[in-house]
C-alpha cells in the first residue's frame, strides 16, 4: 500500500513536471510586443549610405504606444512580435516611412513676406504658419533677390530607412 501511494505521488509529480514543462518548451516565457503596449526602445536610424540621421544612444529610450500612430507605420509595425533585450533590424521603405518627397510642398514666397529675411540661410529650419493655424517645420532651400525657396515635406521624406532597434521594456 505505501509502495503504490509513493508510486501515485511520484507519477503526480512527474506529471506535474511534464505539463509545466511542456509550457516552456520552445518559448523563454517572454512577452512579445502587441498592438497597445506602451514600451521603451533605443534605436538608431541609417540612411541606405549608412548615414546615421539619429539615435537615442547615450540618452533616454524612445517612449510609445504601439499602433498609435505616434511613430512612422514601419516602425511601429517592426517592433510588434519583439521581446525585452532583443534587437532587430527593421528595413524601411518610403511608404512606410515619411512619403515620397512631393513638389507641391516647396514654395517660393515673396522675400516681402518673410519676417526677418535678411538672417534666413540655406539650410535653415523655419516653421510655417498653415491656414488652419498649425505650425509646421520647413527648411529654406533657396534664396534670391525676390524670393525664399521653402521645403514643407519632412526632412527625411523620399529616404528608405534602416532602424536597429532594442526593445528596453514593456510597460505594465
């Protein structure tokens, strides 16, 4: 009689093993990233010459809500299915980053109509008044006599880009 209760407890356990076990087999127990979750990356970004544009090495992680909209579409889609310490490389085309890069949004305004011509520069970011009252980044691309050549598309509009990204956290 003690033999067969040792053998029933000794089988239980066993069994008890085998089914926690089979849990983990194939699977760290890791969370993957969902649509919803707010989490934490480090990232760096890469032009396809290899041109770092930015990064948060050295800084804060990047903070955000996965399917928000709150980063590009292929960023976000890219980090869904991670783990916490994992790092991917996400390839990003055009359309899934900041757009082509569209004529309609570089203008030439009449120097008479820009504050403080005299001190613009090639180059230079300057932000637009839009008719709704948004204001919204640009940068001067040209200067003459008569006019200020203006860019509106985003800095980064018409690039393929490449992101290593490591996933810090998943918040709770």
């Amino acid at each position: 009689m003690k033999a067969a209760r040792a053998y029933g407890i000794l089988l239980a356990g066993l069994l008890a093993a085998l089914i926690l076990g089979a849990g983990c087999t194939g699977n760290d127990g890791a969370v993957a990233v969902k649509a919803g979750d707010t989490v934490r990356v480090h990232y760096t970004g890469t032009l396809a010459n290899g041109t770092v544009f930015d990064s948060s090495t050295g800084g804060e992680p990047l903070r955000f809500t996965v399917g928000t909209g709150a980063v590009i579409p292929g960023f976000d889609a890219g980090v869904v299915g991670m783990r916490v310490g994992e790092t991917k490389t996400l390839h990003i085309p055009v359309d899934q980053a900041y757009g082509a890069h569209r004529e309609e949004l570089v203008v030439a305004v009449d120097i008479d109509d820009v504050p403080d011509a005299g001190n613009l520069t090639v180059g230079q970011q300057v932000w637009m008044t839009l008719a709704d009252g948004r204001m919204m980044p640009a940068t001067v691309t040209g200067i003459s006599a008569d006019t200020i050549t203006i860019d509106m598309n985003h800095r980064l509009a018409g690039e393929d880009l490449t992101f290593t990204v490591t996933l810090v956290e998943i918040e709770e």
